[in-house]
C-alpha cells in the first residue's frame, strides 16, 4: 500500500495533478476496514448484490458504493448546454473539432454577446473561485456599461484575438510540467477529449494585467457630429508667424514612415513584457482605472459642432485612460493603484489660432510635483505615482517640465471632408519632395537674413520602442525611398504646390512684375541712387491674384503651421486629427524634416488598435522628453562648470558711485535718443510702406513682410517703393498678447534723404488678425490721434497704423515707454509683490490723465498694466482700445477720483461691467 500511495519513483512531477489538502489522508489507509485496490492493475469486472467483484474473481463487499463518474472539467457544463454560434455549431462540437478557443477566458468568437466568467481559459482551476469571478465579473461589467452608453447592440471577439489568447495560454502552459501526467486539468479524465490546456496557468495578477491590457487595442466610437451645421470652409490654418520661421529651423521635407504606429504599437508590448519578466502586478481596475462611467461624466452628449468639440471628444474617449496607461507603464509601474504624471487638457495658448475648424489648445504635459500641503490640487503628480518613482526619476521629471511646458502638438479638425482630404493628401507631399514652405510676398533684390544665434535644441538619442533615433532614421529613410504606398487618392504632382507657395528664393526676386492691358507683363526696376546705402534695395509688391483654395493648400498649410508649434515648443511628436481620420508625425529637427505616418481610420483600425497606438504614442512622448532633458541638462552642467565665475573680492561687493563720465555719458545718450527720435518722427511721416522682420526666439523672417499706411481717404495703389520710401521695423521680442492682438518690442531702421540710416530701439508694433482684434486696435488708433491732435501729455508717440499687403494682419506702430507699474512691482517684507512710485510720477500720471479728459477721451481700463514709467522717468497711460471719445464730463469724474484711488494703493480696479467682454482674458499692455 504504502509503494501505492508514495511510490519510490513517482509517477509525474509534484503539483501536477491536484495535490490533496485534506488533513489525515494517509492515516485512513492504515484503519484495518480500508483496502487500496489499484483498478489499472486489477480492473472492476461486475457490481454484485454483495458488492464489487474485480478482474481476480474477488468480491469486495461494501454496505454502502459511491459511484466517483468522473466529470468533464471547465468546458463540460458549456458544452452541454448546447449554444449555437453566428454559423450553427454547437460549442461543445466546435472545441472538439478544432480544439479550446476563447478570447480572455470569457468570450468565443463567433458567439456574440456571451460571457463566462470562471470558465475555460481563465484562471478557474489554478485561483480561489470568489476572486477570480470577481476580477472576470467587474471586467464584464465595464464592457456592458460600455456598449449600452455608446448604444451597441453586439460585441464579438475577432478570430485574430481569439488566436492571440489561446496562443498565450498555451505558451504560458507548455513552459510547465502539466503534460507529464494524465490529469483532468488537460481533459485526459474524459475518454477522447483533446489533451490541451484548460486554464490560465500564469497566475491571477498576470491575468488581471491582461485583461486590462486588452482595453490598448480598443478603438472608439466615431464622434457624433452635428448634421443640421454646416460647417464654414476649413481655411488653412497658416498663421501670420509660420511665414517667418528661421530658415534653419523650417520644415524642407516630408518623408513617410509606415513602420511609425507598429513602432508605437511595440513600445506598450516591450514595456508590458518587462512588467511581466519584473513580476510586477499592476493595480486592479477597481484602483483607479479609468471606467465607461467616465464617458458620460465628462463627455458632452450633444453631436460636435466644431473642431473644439472634436478635442474634447479625443480628450474623454481615448486620453483619460491612453495617458494613466502610458505613465504607470513608462514612469511608474509599481504604483498602488492606477495614477499618473500627466495629462492632457486644454490649455491657454499664447497667439491662439481662432478657428472654428481648428482647435490646438489641447496639450500634454507633465503634472506638477507632489507637494503634501497641497495634496488636493489637481494639477500635481498623483501620490500613488509620485511615492513609486527614484529621486532621480522625480528629480528628472521636474527638470523636464522646466524645459518642457508642453510635450507635443495636436491639431483637432473639425470632422469634414475637407479634413478627411486633406490628411489623405499628405502623400502628395511625400512624393513631391521638397516641401512647398510659404513665405511672405514681398520682393526684393538680393536679399539675405541676418543670422541670429539660435538656441541649440538637440534630438532624441534613442527612440522609445528600442533602436536608436538614427537607425531608425535610416531605415525609415531606406524604405521611404524604395516604396511608397498611395491612398486611395490617386498621387497628383501638380504645379499647384509650387505656383502657391512662395518658395522662390530671395535672391531670385530682383525683378517685379505689373500688370498690362490684356495680361501681359513687363519688368520694371527702379535704379538706386549711388550716394545711397546699398543695403535699401527697392521693393516690389506682386499684383494680387485671388487663389483658389484646395486641398493641396489646406494640407500643406496644416502642415507648415503644425511644424512651426513644434519649433515653438520644441516638441518632437504631431498629431493631426479630424475625428474620423488621423495622422501622427515625427519631427526630425537635424535634417528639418516631418516623417508621417500611414494614414490611421479611427473608429476601424486593427493590428494595432487605435489606443494601442496611443497608449505607446504617450508613451514615446514621454521618452523623447526625458532623453533630450538628460541631454540639455548634461550641457548646462558643462557650460556652467567652463564658465564658473570667482567669488568678487572685498571691495567688489561695494557698489561704486557715479562718476561725472557716467553722467556725462547718460546726458549724452539722452540726446543722441531725442535727436534719433525726432529725425524718425520728420522723415517716417513720408513713409508708406512697412518692411517687418521678425528676430526672435525661433522666428527669423526669410522674406519680410510688407504693410502699407492706413491712409483716409485710401491712396492709389502702388506696387514699387524706392529705398527711402519704406523703412524697416524688426520685431526683438514678445510683450503681451491679448484681446487687441499680439504686442512686441522692435526697432525700426529708416534711410534719410542724406544717406544715413536712422536706428531708433525703443518701438512697439501691435499686432492684430481677426476681425475683432483689428477693429479695437483702429478704434485704438483714432483715439491716439485724436489726442495727438489735442496735445494731450503722458501717451506714446504713434508712428502709423499699416495693413499687411497679404490681408492678414493690421500693425500699430508707437513709442516704447518703458515697463509697465505691473511689471516694475517689488516683494515686501512678506514676499507679497507690491508697487511703489514716487509723489512726481504720481503727479505726473494725473497731469496725463487730466490731459486725456480735457481732450474728452475717458479711458475705461486703467490698471497697473496700462501704466508705464520710461527709461527717463517719465510717466505714460497706454492702451486705448476700450476708451470713451466725447464722454460726459460726470463719467471722467469719477475715473478720475477712481485713479487717485489706485494710485493711493486703496485698491486695484478689474474690468468694469461695462467693459468685460468674452475676448479680454488676457492683459495687454500696449
């Protein structure tokens, strides 16, 4: 008995067929009314009236048989049910005919809209039964939650999942010692079932991650749109700015690369393999993870109206859980429950492109960094998260979001066909190679930028899914070059791409055109004087032709814009998305070029999924961010190590006082500053046209653009100007951006009759685009006019108003007097930012409003914003856009008592009732 029960040599490996837990199972065999009869050896022949009588002849007598029949484990009791498919077949015949087949243990294809839970394929035989019914259970009730508020009718798992899974659980199994014996958890208790494994043998927390896993894949529902609004014309959306990108920094090509979503694809399996080769148990569901109940929390049910509506539909459906993914996978794997380290929400751009059918204020970022006084706010790091990340993991995600307020560029399109084909028409680029970049009009002969330092911004050195960024390259490269695939749009080469874009060089515009009866043309080139500064070449205006607007240009607009936010924000991944259709791109700043990927249907694409595509999009967002942080942060290290100031010596640290040279010096650049600006003030009155450069940041225009005088009545039109009939402002900096446009610092450049050239560095251009920005800045321009004209004191001299010859903007030309009081103010004692001015600035401020009042202009916005003091100490009132011409004298009365009270410190004045309007969230200070 006892070679029986624990033979010497055992007949299969320990574990493998169900050990017995009951306690004194052995002792039972020693009671002496207890025989062990092996029935492989001696077989049961008969069951007699006394008993049981085996192959020997022997009759074993019992008072009680209890008949053990066997049972068909895990698949018997849905087999014998005897569910038919979509096609007619039993279950129970379709597992015995091409074997056990499911999709996570709780779906068969081809048998729509049914569940088990602990049943084959699932953990059932290797977990405790309550656990495993409730991990199954909630998954089953996220799915039906899911597909009744998105009204689906049927769910079904396709044969290439189902395949998957069984293929996984089989590989999971075969790497045991299941098969070393005849066990029913293989199906060998059943007389001719399939020996195949029966259940998930990697574990429950394995399984758990699966499941949720299985959401990468899932694809959303297309966006409801609103069929009774006729969306306006999609325009192309290029903006006044992307015209005058650096030329180093401008997009020159657009590449395809159709490996880019199984790259992104391939991020999420490596790092969920590493999660699994670590044994790491990701959080249940019930830990914060994003749920069906979110869909209708924070999703409007109302169809899109516009491209906004678009944004927020991406944001609800696919970045709520694509980001929490994307940040325990990527950032912090062993949280406790499903947090993260960024989101993705709409945030206040600066130049905001109003667009109805474009939306771009939807950002990723990183979160900011836990701080436990202020454990609520929702803007910080998730706890859980932020307890699971390294010092120097954390250390490195602050250095990242320093440098890296925003992580990417998306681009939300309204859902039209204008859209649709328009991303379809990407590969027209690609075939066309050198990317058609739109630069302003304007002509000029022998024309050249200055060259401005720009900041060094390096590329990734690895990519996210394994190779390096320059492998990668090339083979992206390699295979651009040997294959392209067409869309279902026919490629069309057209001549359209060249004759609308502007891409002629500067040097190949010394010769203009005008028009002539009957459309010919005849050159025209006005001869500069010799005594005259070669660098003022004349200037020619192209005549005006209406274009047609198509999809070629609204693509390559699309395009251009996108890839000048990315330079803005020095972001490496875009995203153009229309709601049914979607392009992601890279950004390759080295060889300035865009590698876009295939064309993505939303609702339909497969192999991978559309959120497995983005989980691993977030996912290669966030690396790219942390290696090129690594790198920058290397850098600066080394570049304040070389450049290490010494510790000033004793008397170093006292300040000197001022020497007479210095005041003679300062009295000296007083002068030199009036006589400046009073020649600039005789001689710019006599120019028409505006030559603007901008020199900024990344902007460094390669052709400036030409604005021509407001003049009223309107001035015939002309079309050629000669070197002092234009001067040159060029834009140095940002100011403000606001209600009534963009404000920036600038200098302006003008020939005199003489020869010389005139510099004058304290400018200001004003910058409006849309209809409503330019009608406050000409209401603001007749204000300052009239009060010129009244000799009213304390407000900046005002150059000009000028129209952009292209239409697309209108500019504001005035004196820069100085920082404003908001600006200029100080920490107190308790760190709290005060303003302090002097008694004679405040005398002068109230001597300059008394001027604007007795000229009858009430100001209506006076705030610390709108009050400035110059390099001399002079005081200024600025910004007029919302003020009052001929107000009562009982309205100037009270602003004025009001001011008295501001300038008194009693308290600070916000937008009155009467002037608040739904454009003016931010300041503008000119």
């Amino acid at each position: 008995m006892q070679r029986k029960l624990a033979p010497e040599k055992p007949r299969h490996p320990f574990g493998v067929k169900r050990v017995s837990l009951e306690q004194w199972y052995y002792e039972v065999f020693n009671q002496p009314n207890v025989d062990l009869i092996d029935i492989n050896e001696n077989p049961i022949v008969e069951i007699t009236p006394k008993g049981v009588k085996t192959q020997d002849g022997m009759v074993h007598e019992l008072d009680v048989l209890v008949l053990a029949t066997g049972f068909d484990a895990v698949t018997g009791s849905i087999a014998q049910i005897g569910i038919q498919g979509v096609d007619g077949v039993a279950i129970g015949n379709m597992w015995k005919q091409r074997g056990l087949s499911t999709y996570l243990g709780m779906t068969v294809t081809g048998f729509p809209n049914m569940f088990f839970p602990y049943g084959p394929h699932g953990p059932t035989a290797f977990c405790n039964g309550p656990t495993c019914a409730e991990v199954q259970g909630n998954w089953i009730i996220e799915c039906l939650t899911y597909l009744r508020e998105h009204n689906y009718s049927r769910i079904d798992a396709t044969r290439e999942a189902s395949e998957a899974w069984v293929q996984r659980v089989n590989d999971i199994f075969n790497k045991g010692l299941w098969l070393q014996a005849k066990s029913w958890y293989t199906g060998a208790n059943v007389p001719g079932k399939r020996l195949e494994s029966l259940n998930f043998s990697g574990g429950l927390p394995l399984y758990t991650n699966l499941i949720q896993e299985s959401a990468r894949d899932f694809n959303p529902p297309k966006p409801k749109v609103e069929t009774e609004f006729l969306c306006p014309t999609l325009t192309p959306p290029l903006t006044f700015y992307d015209k005058h990108l650096d030329k180093r920094l401008s997009l020159k090509k657009v590449a395809s690369t159709s490996s880019l979503l199984s790259d992104l694809s391939k991020t999420v399996d490596n790092a969920l393999d590493s999660v699994i080769a670590d044994d790491i148990g990701l959080p249940s569901v019930e830990e914060g993870f994003p749920n069906s109940k979110m869909f209708t929390i924070f999703l409007d049910p109302a169809p899109a109206g516009d491209a906004k509506a678009i944004g927020r539909w991406y944001q609800v459906s696919v970045s709520l859980f694509a980001t929490k993914l994307a940040s325990m996978l990527s950032l912090h794997p062993t949280a406790s429950s499903w947090s993260t380290a960024i989101d993705f929400t709409a945030r206040s751009l600066s130049r905001s492109h109003k667009c109805h059918s474009l939306f771009e204020s939807y950002i990723p970022r990183f979160l900011d960094t836990y701080k436990p006084e202020d454990s609520k706010a929702a803007s910080m790091i998730d706890l859980d998260a932020w307890n699971a990340m390294s010092d120097a993991e954390r250390t490195l995600i602050r250095q990242a979001r320093e440098r890296f307020p925003f992580l990417a560029v998306w681009q939300f399109f309204f859902a039209c066909d204008k859209a649709e084909n328009a991303l379809k028409d990407v590969d027209n680029l690609v075939a066309l190679g050198t990317f058609p970049q739109k630069i302003p009009l304007t002509m000029l002969s022998d024309y050249a930028p200055n060259d401005i330092e720009l900041s060094s911004y390096p590329d990734a050195i690895t990519t996210a899914w394994g190779p390096t960024l320059s492998s990668w390259l090339e083979r992206s490269w390699t295979s651009e070059r040997a294959h392209f695939l067409p869309t279902s749009r026919p490629v069309r080469r057209s001549a359209r791409y060249i004759k609308n874009s502007n891409t002629q060089l500067p040097a190949s515009r010394s010769k203009s055109r005008t028009s002539k009866p009957g459309g010919h043309t005849k050159t025209s080139i006005l001869p500069a004087p010799k005594e005259l500064d070669r660098s003022w070449p004349q200037v020619t205006l192209p005549v005006k032709q209406k274009q047609d607007i198509d999809d070629d240009q609204v693509i390559i607009s699309m395009l251009q814009h996108a890839w000048t936010r990315a330079v803005e924000r020095d972001s490496s991944f875009i995203v153009l998305h229309c709601g049914t259709f979607e392009r992601i791109a890279f950004r390759h700043r080295s060889t300035q070029t865009l590698f876009v990927s295939d064309l993505i249907d939303v609702t339909q694409c497969k192999d991978p999924g559309y959120s497995h595509i983005h989980i691993g999009l977030f996912m290669s967002i966030v690396e790219d961010v942390c290696d090129r942080t690594r790198q920058l942060v290397s850098k600066e290290v080394e570049k304040k190590f070389m450049k290490r100031k010494r510790n000033p010596l004793p008397f170093e640290t006292v300040k000197r006082p001022r020497t007479r040279a210095s005041v003679v010096l300062e009295k000296a650049q007083k002068l030199d500053y009036q006589k400046n600006f009073n020649a600039l003030c005789e001689n710019l009155i006599d120019c028409d046209l505006m030559l603007l450069h901008i020199q900024h940041g990344p902007y460094n225009s390669p052709v400036p653009s030409a604005f021509l005088r407001v003049i009223e009545p309107e001035a015939p039109s002309r079309s050629i100007f000669g070197p002092q009939e234009y001067f040159r402002i060029t834009i140095t900096s940002e100011l403000a951006y606001g209600a009534t446009g963009d404000t920036h610092a600038a200098t302006i450049d003008l020939l005199r009759s003489d020869g010389h050239t005139i510099s004058f560095t304290k400018a200001v251009v004003k910058l409006a685009f849309n209809d409503a920005q330019k009608k406050r800045l000409r209401h603001e321009f007749r204000i300052y006019n009239h009060l010129m004209s009244a000799g009213a004191r304390g407000i900046p001299y005002v150059f000009g108003l000028f129209q952009d010859f292209e239409g697309e903007a209108l500019a504001l030309v005035m004196e820069h007097v100085g920082q404003s009081l908001w600006e200029c103010r100080v920490p107190d004692k308790t760190m709290r930012l005060v303003t302090t001015i002097s008694e004679s600035e405040k005398e002068g401020l109230l001597d300059a409003l008394k001027s604007i009042h007795n000229a009858g202009v009430r100001h209506r916005d006076l705030r610390l914003e709108n009050l400035t003091i110059n390099h001399e100490g002079n005081p200024f009132i600025i910004d007029f856009d919302r003020a009052h011409l001929q107000a009562d004298l009982s309205s100037r009365e009270r602003e004025y008592e009001d001011f008295m009270a501001l300038l008194s410190g009693l308290y600070e004045t916000n937008l009155s009732y009467e002037t608040q309007e739904s454009d003016t969230g931010v300041h503008d200070y000119y």
